[in-house]
C-alpha cells in the first residue's frame, strides 16, 4: 500500500490560521503538503507540479475556489486530481449556491466530498488518505492532536459569545506574533 509520505496535498485556504491547522495535521500523519492562499496561487501551483489531493476553501479573495475547481475540471490533464471541499460556507449566503452547484456535478464532475469548518483532525485524514488509498492509520494521536479535537468539539457547541471572545483572543494572538 502507498505511504502518505509518497502523497502530494495542496491546501487551498485564505485564512491563515485554517491553512496552518490543515497542514499541520496533514503532515502529522505523513504527507507531503504544499499551500497556496487562494485560487490563483493553487492554478500557478499545479501548472507546476500536479499534486494528488486538494483541498479547497470555496470563498477566497482574487480568485475564488469555485472558479479554481472549474478550471481544473475543465482542464484534461488535471480531471483526475481528487478534490476535497473543505468550507464554512455550505449552508450560508457566502457559498451555499456555489457548493450546492458544484455538488451535484452538473456541469461538472462534483467534489469528492467535503468536510465542514472547524475540521476534524481525524476526518481530514483519513477523507484524504481513503480518496488516495493510503494508509494512515499511523496518525499520531498525540497531545496536540487530542487538544485540538477537544477544542473543535467545544466550539461545535459554543454560543455565539464564546465564539466571539475566542475569536478575539486568536486576533490578540496574531497581533503579537
């Protein structure tokens, strides 16, 4: 079985914060992994080097992920690059018209599947590692790991307020840095 250290992933995602916890955990459990902040860098990337995964924010500025995924769908040399939304915006005004298009794969072949924000560790993994026929079964299930799935499970719940004041902590977070 192929390893994850073979695999190429290319993370596309503007919010800095997100590509680093994405990354991160996609190189934990051993893959190579390449990012870009929107649209047009992730064209210029794989112009480059064809990577064997992307994941995809849909709602980008310069170029939006909707109109990064048509042009690989309508290009033939990348129509067989696997492509995981990943998306806080299925379900509202930002996105849901453009997810909802691109999921039904009338015009084009959809996705091949999608995961929700925040993202679990653990389902990012293994959606990629399943898309790709790796076994990742090797992913760490260290203290960090464990920490973080703790926390996306407490903000899946938290009240609007919470959500408010941890987003103005990891803006104060930023701002040091």
């Amino acid at each position: 079985m192929t390893e994850p250290r073979e695999k190429t992933i290319l993370v596309v995602e503007d919010e800095p914060d997100v590509r680093a916890f994405i990354s991160a955990t996609l190189e934990d459990a051993g893959f190579q992994v390449a990012t870009a902040a929107n649209g047009l860098e992730a064209h210029n990337f794989v112009k480059e080097q064809k990577p064997d995964l992307v994941t995809l924010d849909l709602v980008m500025p310069r170029q939006s992920g909707v109109l990064f995924y048509k042009k690989l769908r309508t290009n033939p040399k990348w129509l067989d690059i696997p492509v995981l939304i990943v998306t806080a915006h299925a379900r509202d005004d930002l996105g849901m018209d453009d997810f909802n298009e691109l999921m039904k794969g009338k015009e084009l072949p959809p996705p091949l599947g999608f995961l929700e924000k925040p993202v679990n560790p653990e389902a990012l993994v293994r959606s990629v590692a399943q898309a790709l026929g790796v076994d990742a079964t090797g992913f760490p299930e260290t203290p960090m790991n464990q920490t973080r799935n703790e926390i996306l499970e407490r903000l899946r719940s938290a009240d609007g307020e919470t959500l408010r004041k941890v987003q103005e902590m990891l803006n104060e977070n930023r701002r040091k840095v």
